[in-house]
C-alpha cells in the first residue's frame, strides 16, 4: 500500500503551482505546500507530459517516481506534493532521480 494518496483534481494541481514553494532540479520541478486539516496524509501529484516521449517511457518514468517517493514518504509526512517531470528525466538513472527529489524535498 503506498503512503500517499493522489492528487486527482485540476484545481488541486492549479493551487499547488500558484501557492506552493518551488524547488527546481535538472530533471524535475517539485511544489511543495502544508496539509489541510483534512489531509491524514501526504497528496502527491505526478505530471509527466508528452514531451518526455511515448507511453511506454512516460509510464515508466511515473513508476520510478512513485517508488522514489514512497519511500522518501516513509515518516508519515503530511504535506501536499506536486512532482513535474522534465524531458531529461526519462533518460537519468535511478540513483539520480531519488538523490534529486530527495534533496529537492529537503529544500522546500
């Protein structure tokens, strides 16, 4: 079971980027704001557009995005969370995605 729930509406998504602290990494822009009241836990949000390249690669991407951040969400932080992938993401390795979004985290 993960330890984030998903950010499913585009409202949620727009607040994020107008009103959440920004860190940006060679392969990735994190937004990062405080819970609600009614947040238990972390809401993640992952946008991975057309530009990184097909569905497989996309998809992919996504997956290791996920893992990265269920575990680094390990602590039971609660907090609202978009991750947006850049083009070069798709072609960085593993160990450099989560050493990024973790320093990114540890920064906002």
């Amino acid at each position: 079971m993960r330890r984030f729930a998903a950010l499913s509406r585009q409202a949620d998504f727009a607040r994020l980027r107008r009103h959440g602290r920004r860190s940006s990494t060679k392969h990735l822009v994190i937004y990062r704001s405080d819970s609600l009241p009614s947040d238990s836990r972390a809401l993640v949000g992952i946008t991975v557009s057309k530009s990184i390249g097909k569905a497989v690669t996309r998809n992919k991407l996504r997956r290791r995005l996920t893992a990265i951040l269920d575990e680094t969400l390990a602590h039971g932080i609660a907090m609202r969370l978009l991750v947006i992938a850049r083009p070069d993401a798709a072609l960085a390795a593993f160990g450099d995605l989560r050493a990024e979004l973790t320093s990114a985290l540890r920064a906002a």
